[in-house]
C-alpha cells in the first residue's frame, strides 16, 4: 500500500510523528512504522486520521488526489 500520503500530510501541518502518535495513543515509533510502509496501518486508525486531516481514506492511501472528505453516512449517525 502507499502511504507516503501520512507523512505529507503530517508534514503539510507542521505536525511531529510523536504528535499524530499520541493522538492515535499509540508509541512514535509505532507510528513511524506506518509512515515508511514497514508496518500496515489498520483500517481503525486510517479512518481516525481521516477525520483528524478532514479528509477520506482513499486520499490518505492514494486512491484518489481529491483531499475533500466523503460526505458522511447516515449510518455513521446512529
């Protein structure tokens, strides 16, 4: 998978991998892991750091080069 997306996007906002980490609650090193692809993200966090960058999952992996969010599902309101 490619995810050279995390570290631009962390970057773009001036943020540190310890930063993101914590918001994750998970250890920077843990974190740098996903960032150069030596560990898979899972799918829990990906959708977390979605929506901490405003964002879609298909962006942060390179699906897509559209950086707007999906609007959200009515069954994400329940």
């Amino acid at each position: 998978m490619n995810i050279q997306r995390l570290k631009e996007i962390r970057e773009d906002r001036d943020l540190l991998q310890k930063e993101v980490a914590d918001f994750l609650e998970i250890k920077q090193q843990q974190y740098s892991e996903y960032e150069i692809g030596k560990r898979l993200i899972p799918i829990n966090y990906l959708s977390k750091l979605a929506d901490f960058y405003n964002t879609s999952i298909d962006y942060l992996i390179c699906k897509t080069d559209e950086r707007k969010p999906y609007p959200k599902s009515i069954l994400s309101k329940k």
